[in-house]
C-alpha cells in the first residue's frame, strides 16, 4: 500500500502540535497530527491542566484561611483526599478535549492515534493503538512535538511506591503528613507550596544556593522568605545520593551525612525529551544527553524540513512557549516565515502560592549588560484592592532606563500575577516608558493600579 502523503505531519497533539496543524491548516496545507496518548498530550492528562486544578483548590482553602478577618474559618477533613481537591479536573479535561477535537475537525486537519517513528527523513511508520495495524506516512514537512517527561536518574527507584515524580504524585489518595521534594525549579517550588498549604511538612532540597536560578533575584529571595515563612524546610546546597525506605517511610540520604525522613519523596529536578521511540537516527537526528533537540531561531533541526517546539527542545519549557513556537515553525514551514521577535517579551509564569511573573530583563541582566536602570516597585498593602481582599503579600518590580524611561521589565509576585503581567508586556511590546502607566486611569480598586504606583515610585527615585 503507497504512503500517504502531507504537507505537514505534526508529531504530538499538546499546546506546541495543536497551533501549528490549525497554522498549516488555515494556509491550506494538509496537516496530520499522530499523538500517542491521548488528545492533548500531556499538558492536558499529567501536567498543567491536572497540577493546577489542584492547586485553584489548594489557593482556594489557603486564601480562606488567610481571610478569617471575614469570620470564617475552615477546618480539613482528616479523610481528605487528593481525588476531592481535584473535582474539577474531569470536567476541564473533557471539555478541552473536546474543544481540541473539534478545532482539529473544524480546521480538516487528520489524526491518528498511534507511535510514530522514523523510516526515513521524510518518511514515518505509526503503530497504530490498540494493535490497529501500522499506516506508513510521507511529509514534506515534520513538526516534532512530543513534548517531555519527569527526568528518573537510574539509580533512583520508581518502583518504589514512595518515590514520584511529577507525574505519579497526582495518583496520591490521601495527602501525606510528610513530603520531601528533590529539586528547586518550578514544578518542585510549585508543589512544594501547594502541599505546604494543605498542612504537609515540606522538605525542599536543592545542589544550588537558591531557588528559581533564573528569577530576578529580589523575587526569587522573596519566595523563599515567603516559603520559610510557610513552614517549608529548604535544605539548600544538598545534593541527593540515595533513597532507603521501611513500609511507613522513605529516607532521602544526603552527601553532607543527613537523612530526611518522609512519608513520600517527590524528584522533581528536572525534564527529558519524549524522543526515544521517534528513530531520530534514521532521520539524520541526535539528541542531547537529556534527549532534547536543538533547534535555530525558526526551530529548524539539523535536517531543515524538521521542526521541534516545545519541550522537547528544553527551556522555557512552558505551554505559552510552546503554542508560540509552533505557530512559528509552522508558518516557515509553509513559506510564510516571520520575525522572531526571541524570547525576551515571552512572560515566564510559575504557579507557586503565591504565583510569579515575569517579562523582560531582571536586574542581573540589566546589570551585566551595563545598562543603566532604575527601579519602580509597589506592594499589594499599598493597594485598595489588597486590603480589601486581605491579600497583602505581593510585589510589582517595574524595572527602567533611566535617561528615555523605557519599560526594560516587569517582574510580579503575588496573586493573579500571571494576569497582571501582560499589561506591562504589552507597553514593552511597543517601547513604551513607564509615564504609560502614570497618564493612565485604572480602575478603582484594582490590583492593576499597582503599575501607576509603581511607576511613580521609579520617578521619585530619579
């Protein structure tokens, strides 16, 4: 039976695969999406949707206990169970599902449920699931976006129903009393506020001196404030060299002589590209000791009709991320290349409790750059809106040339932060200085209003 043939095939079906088949597919390309799993990928079933549904419950409970100046006080059921505080998940997984299936259907864009592999660099074979049978299939274009998975070192023991990763820990029953996290990126600060909000003694252990390395540094420092200040035990400069475990506990052995003793140990330092059963060899393709791809500025591998987006090329490793680069690889691949304004506009956002945000240069940066700078900040006390809501712990870091005013990043802790930063991203989109800010009305009381606040304080800096 001949090949079927595409102009694009798209390999994984998470935020990266999705924008670029509909891309192709609006400028009239015939696009193949082949997913393993199921719709969504990862993003959808095991990582983002899932861990934040989990965590809007936990925010839920800690804002109600943070705001019993209202009278109300909240008690946790002794019984509780990661399954109730996740009752949400279901719903929003079929539902976005749903929505991607249709957008898929609705755009003619074809899929297939299967593994696909390499036969050659134009060429793929997808094993169909459920031992359908295998379809051979021949693109001019490839867009690999098998997205990663929770890195597991060799010599640490999976098998051990104590020890999880990222993926495994949302399979817990009941939340743990104890719980040490390996690692201090995002997914482990992430966790590790979560759980600490739920009551759970949280060791946090990390090899470098602080968390979120790539942070503006006052932010990062005030994270880990606000963790200590949570109750969360960061063991910092600590390096993991084994695991031991009875049937009540596990054992996280440290190269200083310490031993942590929990009732779970979460790893959760790092990711590895989903590229092990793609054949990358027959392609002409290599991969680097994480199993990630390298990719130039249009997010062309090294055989140029081969894109990769997403995870699977490492850092910034975020669904936001990813929907953009596809959408990016796609429209070079159908000849319709644009500027790839990089990645300095591309806010970082880390859902820790409280949340952080980022767009832009930090301090660090501007620093090493030389460029002279100024700082802008204002706190959620000094806001309307914070004091009305009880949610006084927050930042807003505008950060500013000091001769033009030129807005040169925006850096926000405290809630609904994610959403706040796009604000300043949009000023810095168009060179804007941060007298944007000061000549414009926000409502009243607003969180957002903290840009004015702040922007004054910059100038009264100057």
């Amino acid at each position: 039976m001949a090949a079927k043939t595409y102009d694009l095939l798209v390999i994984g079906s998470g935020p990266g695969g999705e924008k670029a088949a509909i891309q192709a597919a609006k400028l009239g390309k015939t696009v193949l999406v082949v997913e393993k799993n199921l719709p969504g990928g990862g993003c959808l079933h095991t990582g983002t949707i899932p861990s934040k549904t989990l965590r809007e419950s936990v925010r839920y409970i800690a804002l109600t206990r943070q705001r019993a100046i209202y009278g109300i006080n909240i008690v946790l059921d002794h019984d509780l169970s990661i399954d109730r505080l996740m009752h949400r998940r279901r719903a929003t997984t079929l539902s976005l599902t749903d929505r991607l299936e249709r957008n898929l259907e609705r755009n003619k864009v074809d899929y297939l449920n299967g593994v696909a592999s390499f036969e050659d660099p134009h060429t793929l074979r997808v094993n169909l699931a459920g031992g359908a049978g295998t379809e051979e299939i021949r693109a001019e274009h490839i867009i690999i976006a098998t997205g990663s998975s929770p890195y597991r070192p060799e010599w640490l023991d999976f098998s051990n129903p104590r020890v999880l990763d990222a993926d495994t820990i949302l399979g817990l029953h009941q939340v743990p009393k104890t719980l040490t996290i390996i690692g201090a990126g995002v997914i482990a600060c992430e966790y590790a506020t979560i759980f600490s909000n739920l009551g759970v003694k949280v060791n946090l252990v990390n090899p470098r001196m602080t968390v979120l390395d790539f942070l503006d540094l006052e932010i990062a420092n005030m994270l880990t404030y606000l963790m200590r200040e949570a109750g969360i035990r960061l063991r910092l400069g600590e390096t993991l060299t084994g695991v031991e475990h009875d049937s009540e506990n596990v054992y996280a052995q440290m190269e200083s002589g310490k031993a942590l003793k929990s009732d779970y140990l979460l790893f959760a330092n790092g990711r590895t590209g989903n590229t092990r059963e793609l054949c990358l060899d027959k392609a002409g393709l290599t991969v680097n000791k994480r199993h990630q791809l390298e990719v130039n500025t249009q997010f062309q591998t090294a055989v140029p009709h081969i894109y990769a987006v997403g995870d699977v090329i490492g850092f910034p490793a975020l669904a936001a991320t990813a929907m953009h680069q596809g959408r990016l690889a796609a429209l070079h691949a159908c000849g319709k290349p644009v500027d790839n304004p990089g990645f300095n506009l591309i806010p970082t956002g880390i859902y820790t409790i409280p949340e952080i945000s980022t767009v832009g240069a930090t301090e660090e940066d501007l620093t090493r750059a030389k460029i002279p700078y100024e700082v802008g900040a204002a706190t959620y006390k000094e806001l309307a809106r914070g004091q009305i809501m009880g949610t006084t712990t927050g930042r807003m870091k505008l950060l500013f040339h000091r001769d033009t005013l030129k807005l040169l990043g925006v850096h926000i802790l405290g809630d609904y932060a994610t959403d706040l930063i796009h604000i300043g991203q949009a000023v810095m989109a168009h060179e804007g200085t941060i007298e944007y800010f000061i000549d414009s009305v926000y409502n009243y009381p607003t969180f957002s209003e903290g840009y004015r606040v702040a922007a004054l304080n910059g100038i009264n800096r100057l």
